[in-house]
C-alpha cells in the first residue's frame, strides 16, 4: 500500500533520519515510537504529504485515501458538532444537495410533458443510485454512533463547536477521520484528550480497522492493546519489529544483548591476530605470515551494536523555603456548572511534605480541585494556603499556554526573575534543549518538547508546593521516567493527577477518590488504594459505572415537529453561549486596558458608552440563556 524507501531527512545540517526503509500493507497497525523530537510527527507529515523529504521516495498505491490526525486543527466558526462531524462526508453532501435541487424541481415545475422534466427524473434515479453506494442512508447513525464513542451527549449535538475545549475539539475532527473510509490512518497523540471509556472504544475501534493504522503514541497500554507491529526511530534509524511494543522492547533488549556478546567475542580475536601481527613482523622469517594476516585482518566485517540513545532531562525541584505544617486547608469546597454539580462539600486537610494522588474517573472533579486551590475560578467555601506557601501549578493543557510565535529562550527569558536570568540557557540544557535548538519558535516544536519546555519554565518560580495535573501527556517513556524520579526526590508537598499507574507507583503515601461528587481517603500508595478496591488496574477505577436500567413498557418518539422545536432552541442557546463568550472576553480586554491607563479612558466617552453598553448586553444575553434553557427543560419533561 505504502513503500518508503531510503528516506532521509535533515534539519540545521543534523540528519533527524537517514535512508530509513519500511513497507505498510493492509492490516498494519503500527506504533511509531521513539523520544521526543526524534522525527515521529515528522514522518507522520511527510506520509501524509504535508512536506517532501530531502531524498528517498514516498511510493503509494492509485487512489489512495489517507487520513492523518494533526494536533493543530482549525474548524469554521458557527457550525455544530453535528455539521462539522457532517463534513466528513463530502461527496455524499455534495449528492444530497443535488437530490434536494432535484426534488424541488419535481414539487415546482408543471411541465411534465417536456424533455427537462424527463431529464430530471433520470437525474433523480442516477443521484438517488449513487446516494445509496455511497451510504447517504447510514451516514447520520454512523455520525452518532461515533460522536457517542469519542464521549459526546447527544444533547451537546447541536452546540456549536466554538464552545468546546481544545481537547474536545481534536475529538470531533478525530470522529471526522474515523467516519471518512480512509485506506491509511495517521493519528498523532490520539488519546492525549480522551478518558478511559473513549480509549477503551477506539482500541477496540482501530483493533478491527480494515486499511493501515499509523499511531504516535506515549501510552504503553494503549499500544499493546491495538499495534501488532512497532517502529522505533532513535538516532537517525528505524528499528521496525512485527511486535507490539512491550514485546519489542524485550525483543530489541535481546538482540542487543547478542549484538555485545558477539561483538566482544570478535573484539577478543582481533586483539589476538593483532598481536600475532605485531611478534610476526619482527622476524624477517614470518613477515610474509604478518602480510597474510594484516589483509585477513582487513577483509573482517566489523560487527557493530546498535546503538541507544540515552540522552535523558536533568530535572530537580528545588524547596523554595519551608512553609508552616499545614499547607492547604480546604473547607466545604462546593463547585457547580450551572445544574452540574461538580464538588460538593469537599473538606481536605494537607500537611507538609504529604505526597498525594488524585485519582477517579474523569469528570469526577480531580482537575477542578487542582484549579480551585490556584483560585482559578470562584467556588462555594473556603481553601487557606498555610505560612509561606508558594504554590507550582503545572496545568493538563500548560503547553497551550505558550506563546508560538517567540523562541525557546525569548519563553525563559520573559518568565524569568533578575536572579535566574543567567541560568536559562544552562536550564534549557538540562532539558534537552542545546546549542540552537534555544533560537527555535515555539510552534514548531512536538507536544513532547513543548511539555518539556512548560516544565523547564515552571522551574523559574519559587516552589516549595507542587500541583501536578496529568503531566505526562505527551512526554516519551524516558522523559517520564525523569520526571518521575525528580518528583519523588522533591523535599516539598505533592498533590499530583493521573490516570497512569507506572507513573503513580511509589508517588503518594496517600490516595483521595474523586466520585460521585465527594472524595474518599486511602491512607497508602496507588498498589494500596487498587487491593483496597479490588481492582486490577487504573482502567478499572476510571471505567464509568454501569447502571442498568429496566426500559419502559411503552415509547413514544417525538414527534417530527417536537424535535425540529427541540433542534431550533439548541442552536439557540449555543448562539447566546458563544456571544456571552465573546462578550466576555471584550469587557475582560476593557478592563485590562482600564487598568493600565485609566486616565487616558476616562476622557474617552465613547470608550465607556461603549463599555457599558457591552455590560448591559450581557446582562440581556444571560436573561435570554436562561429563558430558553428553562423552555428546554420544560419541552424535555
């Protein structure tokens, strides 16, 4: 299906890889694996086609559809879920909007005597033929059934995709990909946004896919679960094993092991011919002897180990200065949206130097609580920081917090106080980030690499809490290794979310529950906290409960008008949420700008027309959501 053949690509004149070689067919599903910024997301894009490589050739069959999941992706404002799910389907949109130009024709012209009306009505039969081969009957199930896998509610169907995190935004162009009938799937990071029961869908999902499945991953799990062939790029080559990967990396250690053995034991006989060489030439007797194996010498192949790359981060956590005994007291933290209720009546006692794990399924209010205690949002109760506390905070989604469009140290630089400014090249070092590599943008680094970079940065502030939400997305295996062992010799207190139990082993020596709105204690590590609940593994404790439900007796369907009615107050509210959204961010800027030069804007009456009129139109619109909320509400009971 796809033949690559001596690829090589280089960048600043450093080959990332050369003459790599390897074969995809039907049934392939490959883990593309190696560490950060070793080229994964690079061959992904020139697979796709996205960029050429400097030499090799990239051969494919005729008509190949190709599908590549990118983790930068930009959707058309003021479509649903539902109508960018849609697009998916081109042709078959192109084909039903011909069908309804032809229907309308049939319903308006009056005559059915002449050779157009007849023309039509072929035209009808063709469209309506070629509608069906193309599965114009399926593709709104289809469309649902794969939005309900990747963790949509049908009641979200019809909200406009502008409303959605990022994370869920990558699920709806992931649900676009999974609909299109691509021959060759390239999905970079597909489970960095989705929680267990998504996952556990797609790996059964990919596991019968048809075509070839191309994935760059750092889920161990997730690999196994749905490769059966792995190819490893490290230091320029391509290790490629029909293993998945746990199984190849047992493999690779093997073989290397004979590699060495082999090695030294022809190490150990040239050392002897060597010296034989060297006693024979001093005798003009056995000089022709030393010739013949001076040449026997020459004709020998080298055996040669390949080689590991273990460059790895040099990573610690300073204590900033030691806080009072207890750091944070949170009491009776309530946190709803709208209806939602997310915590409720949350009490938590933290003491210095504890060490603690979040876990639970998601949703459950384990992020929420992270961002509670930073004050990112007003929430019912009350959280006090004990004396001196100087909290980290490192967010799930840090990375997207960077800017872009300035250098690697342009970030440190500006992040940075007057008595760590001479110290961020030698800390961006210490991340793996040298020589040039600091006069990088930050848009074209990997998601590995820009997480690394979100980390170096964290480092620059005074810390002696540390509040961790899931930071090993998107970092490799050896990455989070480091991270891992920097973490456990931190001197200060640690409250750390993650769904990862490799990582959360020998992490916390107590483990909090998120469910059902409140939190339960289990004074011990995750190993602990999982024989405690009977379980198996971290899958089993977020997998959503299942609640059987005895179906009634008798159903009604809505009828054609009550759902057209349900559909036209959902487009509704999702327009209103989108303009208090947007308005919201207008009266932020405001409020900024007043901020830095009030006296300039006092002046200005347009400015506060402007600015009060924007507040009372915000007042309207929140009325308004409210209204068609409640008209909802009461249509669904």
């Amino acid at each position: 299906m796809l033949n690559i053949h001596n690829l090589s690509v280089s960048f600043g004149g450093t080959y990332l890889f050369e003459e790599v070689t390897f074969r995809l067919g039907a049934g392939d599903r490959v883990g593309l694996v190696g560490k950060n910024g070793a080229g994964k997301s690079t061959m992904l894009k020139m697979l796709a086609g996205d960029f050429a490589p400097d030499s090799g050739v990239i051969s494919q069959e005729k008509d190949i559809r190709m599908g590549f999941l990118r983790q930068d992706i930009d959707f058309e404002h003021g479509r649903t879920v539902l109508e960018e799910a849609y697009e998916a389907f081109t042709e078959i949109k192109i084909v039903e909007k011909k069908l309804e130009q032809i229907n309308h024709q049939l319903v308006t012209r009056t005559d059915y005597e002449s050779e157009e009306y007849g023309q039509i009505i072929e035209d009808l039969s063709d469209y309506t033929h070629r509608f069906e081969l193309l599965g114009g009957y399926n593709y709104v199930g289809d469309t649902e059934k794969i939005l309900l896998g990747l963790g949509f509610k049908r009641e979200v169907f019809n909200n406009q995709t502008e409303t959605f995190s990022g994370g869920w935004r990558m699920r709806i162009e992931l649900a676009k990909l999974l609909l299109q009938s691509n021959d060759v799937l390239l999905l970079d990071e597909p489970t960095n946004h989705l929680d267990i029961e998504s996952i556990i869908w797609l790996e059964n999902f990919l596991r019968n896919y048809p075509g070839v499945v191309v994935i760059v991953s750092h889920d161990k799990m997730f690999l196994d679960n749905v490769t059966n062939r792995t190819i490893e790029i490290s230091l320029g080559k391509a290790y490629d094993f029909n293993k998945p990967y746990s199984q190849y990396l047992e493999l690779r250690h093997e073989i290397r092991e004979k590699q060495l053995a082999t090695q030294k034991n022809q190490q150990k006989k040239i050392e002897e011919t060597e010296k034989l060489i060297e006693k024979f030439r001093a005798k003009a007797s056995k000089a022709s002897m030393a010739q013949s194996l001076i040449k026997k010498l020459d004709k020998v192949e080298r055996i040669e180990v390949d080689e590991d790359d273990n460059s790895v981060m040099n990573i610690s956590f300073p204590v900033s200065k030691e806080p009072g005994k207890v750091v944070i007291e949170a009491e009776h933290v309530t946190k709803s949206y709208g209806d939602k209720t997310i915590l409720k009546d949350i009490s938590l006692l933290v003491e210095r130097g504890s060490k603690i794990a979040f876990v639970g399924q998601n949703g459950q209010g384990k992020s929420t609580f992270i961002k509670a205690l930073v004050n990112e949002f007003e929430y019912d109760g009350n959280i006090k920081l004990g004396h001196n506390v100087q909290l980290g905070y490192f967010a799930q989604n840090q990375a997207e917090y960077l800017d872009g469009e300035i250098t690697l140290l342009q970030t440190m630089e500006d992040a940075a106080t007057d008595t760590n400014r001479m110290k961020v090249r030698d800390m961006l070092g210490s991340f793996l980030f040298r020589g040039d590599d600091v006069e990088k943008k930050v848009k074209v680094l990997s998601g590995g690499e820009r997480n690394r970079l979100a980390l170096c940065k964290l480092l620059l502030q005074p810390i002696n809490v540390l509040l961790m939400d899931e930071p090993t997305n998107h970092l490799d295996i050896k990455s989070k290794n480091v991270l891992k062992a920097a973490l456990q010799k931190f001197g200060g207190t640690l409250l750390l979310v993650s769904h990862d139990r490799d990582f959360l082993q020998g992490m916390s020596n107590i483990v909090y529950e998120f469910k059902d709105q409140k939190i339960k204690e289990y004074l011990g590590d995750i190993n602990f906290f999982l024989e405690q609940r009977n379980l198996e593994n971290m899958r089993e404790v977020e997998k959503k409960d299942v609640v059987k439900t005895t179906a009634p007796k008798e159903t009604t369907k809505a009828s054609y008008e009550d759902q057209k009615k349900t559909k036209a107050l959902q487009n509704r509210l999702s327009k209103i949420e989108s303009q208090i959204q947007q308005l919201e961010k207008d009266i932020q800027h405001d409020d900024k700008m007043l901020e830095t030069n009030y006296d300039k804007h006092i002046e200005d009456a347009s400015f506060f027309t402007a600015y009060n009129k924007k507040k009372e139109d915000l007042d309207q619109l929140l009325i308004d959501w409210e209204a068609v909320q409640e008209e909802i509400d009461n249509f669904n009971s």
